[in-house]
C-alpha cells in the first residue's frame, strides 16, 4: 500500500509518495486476497484516542485480506509527511472479507468498522482505546503494549514471501511518536459488535455508512439492499429492505 499525497489540491495534477508499506506480506501466487482498504472519513480521529494520546493530525486506515483486517495510523512528521504505522491487527474468524467501512464521527468514544462477508453476513467491530486519563496527565503513565487483540484466531491467512518481499516488508514496523514532553504508547483493543444475517444467504459484496455514521447499509449476489441501526440497547437491527424491481 502506497499513501500518496497531491502537491497541489486545487488541480490533482501532480502527487508526492508519503510512505508505502507490506500490510500483508506477499501472498503466492493464484491466491486472492480480496485486498480492501477505507479512510476514517472524520476531520481527526475519535475524541477517546486523543485523549489517549494519538495525534489529531492522525490519518487512520482499516485494511483487510481474506478474514484479517489491520488499523494503520499515519503519523504526522515534523518535515509535514506521514509515517504509516500498524497498531492492530484483528483476526476475524470470518470467512473472506469482500469489503470493509470504517463508521464517519470522531466524538464518540469508540470506532466502528464493517465489513460484508463471502458467507453472506455483515459484520459490525468495535475498536477502542482505553487509558487512564488521570495517569496520562500525570505523565506516570508506563508504557502498554501497542495492540491487544481480545480475540484470537489459529485461522489467519499464510503468507509466502520472496527475498525481495522480506526485506521489503515493513507491516511489523511500530513507531513510537511524541506527545507533550514525552513519549507514549497507545493501547488498542477489538470485539465483535454484530454479526447480521442476510436472509437471501448469499454473498455480501458491499458495505457502506451513513455520512453521519448513524446507519449502516449492506448488499451482495441478491441485490437487495439492507439497511441497519442500531436500538436503544445498543444492538444493530434491520431497518428497512429494499429489493430490485
């Protein structure tokens, strides 16, 4: 994965490469992936990771291939470019993931990713920074791991890797970057939220969010397109269907 950036955005006519790295290694060949990839849309990340210490400069990415989705944040550098650096990889056990959203908002205290699966359901991750604010004001904090999965999987796709493609890689690179006088690490945490059934059982090819994050839609083989929010409890539910006519 490439990150580019255009040196002049009122034309888009020339652009500037920010960094690049191996996400997933190198697959063998014949194998397919379903390499997919989404911004968080939002103007900085949500209001709990800043408070945990990313920057709010941070440019965010959620990747996926096969059933293992990664969160990339770019860190803002002093010479103005971006450093691409992983802080979570999530196993999924789900079957081949056909596309993947990251919900738009950046006040609520929790991100939310999407994805639409090959065994016909929608997927709902929540992914959260925890911390603890009095000691991070202290600046007593210790440093945590970058990355806590809350989910383990012995599923995760293999990988195989030429010699060029092993020196190359750098999907293991974690950075360190500076927050107030110091440095700190900051901890992400996943789960599965909601797991939602299309009832045709059928490959789900697309998923999309609501500009405000407020709604979720999903479609695939069928073409009916499903639409989902969540209730007062806090549990994605359908909430309307539209079919082809």
């Amino acid at each position: 994965m490439i990150l580019w950036e255009p040196l002049e955005s009122e034309s888009l006519g020339s652009w500037k490469e920010l960094d690049a790295v191996y996400p997933f290694g190198q697959y063998s060949r014949g194998s397919e992936p379903t390499f997919r990839l989404s911004f968080h849309k939002s103007e900085r990340p949500n209001h709990s990771a800043i408070s945990a210490g990313l920057d709010p400069r941070t440019l965010s990415i959620a990747l996926s291939a096969t059933n293992v989705i990664k969160i990339n944040r770019a860190f803002k550098l002093d010479d103005g470019g971006y450093q691409l650096n992983e802080v979570l990889e999530m196993n999924t056990h789900a079957v081949v993931i056909n596309d993947i959203a990251w919900a738009p908002g950046c006040i609520h205290m929790r991100d939310l990713i999407a994805t639409a699966c090959d065994d016909g359901c929608t997927r709902v991750f929540e992914v959260t920074t925890p911390h603890n604010r009095g000691l991070m004001a202290s600046g007593s904090m210790e440093s945590p791991p970058l990355s806590l999965n809350k989910q383990e999987s012995s599923g995760s796709a293999s990988h195989t890797k030429s010699g060029i493609g092993a020196g190359l890689e750098n999907a293991s690179r974690v950075k360190d970057f500076k927050r107030g006088s110091g440095t700190q690490w900051i901890r992400h945490e996943w789960k599965q939220v909601a797991k939602l059934a299309h009832r045709e059982n059928l490959p789900a090819w697309r998923v999309q969010w609501l500009y405000d994050g407020s709604a979720l839609a999903s479609t695939g083989d069928s073409g009916t397109l499903h639409i989902w929010k969540q209730n007062y409890d806090g549990q994605f539910v359908e909430f309307a269907e539209t079919a082809l006519v």
